[in-house]
C-alpha cells in the first residue's frame, strides 16, 4: 500500500481523514489480537512434531498482523494517507451497484436457509446459479446445468476427498 503525505497533516479535514483511516489498524490490531488468544488455548497434541508445534504458524500470522497494525496506524499518524483507487478499468464516477449485491446476497442467503432442507448439491446449485445471474450471465439452461455440476462436484470433493461431510439431502440415494 503507497501512501503519500500531506503539507499540512494538523488542517481540519485532513486530521479527520485520517482518523477514519485509523479504522484499518484497529481492524487489523483487533483481529491479530484475536488470532494470538485462539492460539493460546491450542494444545500441543500429536501435531507437534519436533521444535514446531501446531501453536508456531497461529502465532506468527498475530505477530504480524499486530506488527502491521502498528506500522500502519504510525503511517497514519505521521500523516501518511491512502491513495484513491486508479485502475485502468475501474470507472470511480459510478456508484456502487446495489442490485448485484443484493442478487448475490440473496442467492447467499438462500443457499444459507436451504442447504439444511435440500442438501448442499441443491442449495449450492441455487448459489452458484444465483451467483452467475447478478454478474451478468443470461444463458438459463447453460447455467442451471453448470450449477449443479459445480454444486455436485464439489460436493463429491469435500464427502470424498477431504472426507468432510455436507447434507446431501434431496439426492439421498442418489450421490
């Protein structure tokens, strides 16, 4: 992340920018924090294979998230300031696009209050196809048969390959 520095860190509007930009390290502090404590409650059990136990790894990604907290927030205060978005294909004159987001939210939601009922190969069928629909595609058939592909291979990968267990509900008998 580039930042560049203001002339006069101390005017009104700058100072309170940033203080909203004091979000992020906070954010980051917070969650470092968090990773440190849940390490802390780690047994050491059968994953401890020599000097490196199973806590190394948790207590490495706290550190430095709380180091990056840190070196961010005294950025922040020493006047340093995030820089707008300037990709070559963003357009930063259009607002946010609500219909999208709530398509794809809904086709989350849905998935969230079904995959209990249904199964997952149904519910994420209705996810992935809900998910296709917000961002443009409009090919009906194509994408309800590419859904459940999707939602039936990765249902296949997760009960046989990573022997994790997700409802198969409706197709019971039948995967």
């Amino acid at each position: 992340m580039t930042s560049s520095r203001t002339a006069d860190p101390a005017s009104a509007p700058g100072r309170r920018q940033g203080l909203s930009e004091l979000l992020v390290p906070v954010l980051l502090l917070g969650i470092g924090l968090a990773v440190l404590v849940d390490a802390s409650g780690l047994e050491e059990g059968l994953g401890r294979s020599g000097p490196v136990g199973p806590k190394a790894i948790p207590y490495a990604i706290g550190a430095a998230l709380v180091a990056a907290a840190l070196w961010l927030a005294v950025d922040v205060l020493r006047g340093g300031r995030g820089e707008q978005e300037s990709g070559e294909d963003v357009d930063l004159s259009h607002g946010s696009d609500w219909r999208t987001l709530g398509v794809l939210f809904g086709a989350l939601l849905v998935n969230t209050l079904l995959i209990e009922r249904v199964g997952w190969p149904v519910s994420g069928a209705v996810l992935f196809f809900g998910s296709a629909y917000a961002l443009g595609s409009r090919r009906v058939v194509r994408d309800v048969v590419l859904s459940f592909a999707l939602s039936i291979g990765s249902w296949y990968l997760f009960v046989l390959g990573l022997d994790i267990e997700l409802p198969v509900g409706l197709l019971n008998g039948i995967l």
